[in-house]
C-alpha cells in the first residue's frame, strides 16, 4: 500500500509532533511506574488510524485542506 503526497505529510506532521512534543518530554523524564515510562501508555501516543480512522482523517484534512 502506497500513502499519496498527502496522507504521507499527515503522517510525518504527526509522528514529528509526538516525538517533540513538551508532553512526551515530562512523561518519558519524571512519570514512570516499575521502570516504564508512562508515556507509552497514553491515548496520545496509543492512537491507531487501523482501528479508529475518525481521528486521523480530521487531522488529515486540517493539515491539507483547511485554510492556515
């Protein structure tokens, strides 16, 4: 399965976001339980486009069809 232009740049949008984002640093630095960050946990890095498609395709559109 090839992604288009466009759903491609959603996902790297994304993926760039999640790995940068001020959240991610405060859990994977200060919030853990046994050893595990919890961030690995949240509904923020858990998101699935396979099993919940609504949320991708509104990020989707916001990224590529909606004016800046």
């Amino acid at each position: 399965m090839t992604l288009s232009k466009e759903w491609l740049n959603t996902k790297i949008i994304y993926l760039d976001w999640l790995s940068k984002t001020k959240l991610k640093k405060i859990f994977a630095n200060n919030i853990f339980y046994n050893r595990l960050s919890l961030w690995w946990l949240t509904g923020v890095y858990e998101k699935d486009a396979l099993k919940d498609f609504t949320w991708f395709d509104n990020l989707h559109k916001r990224f590529n069809y909606s004016k800046k």
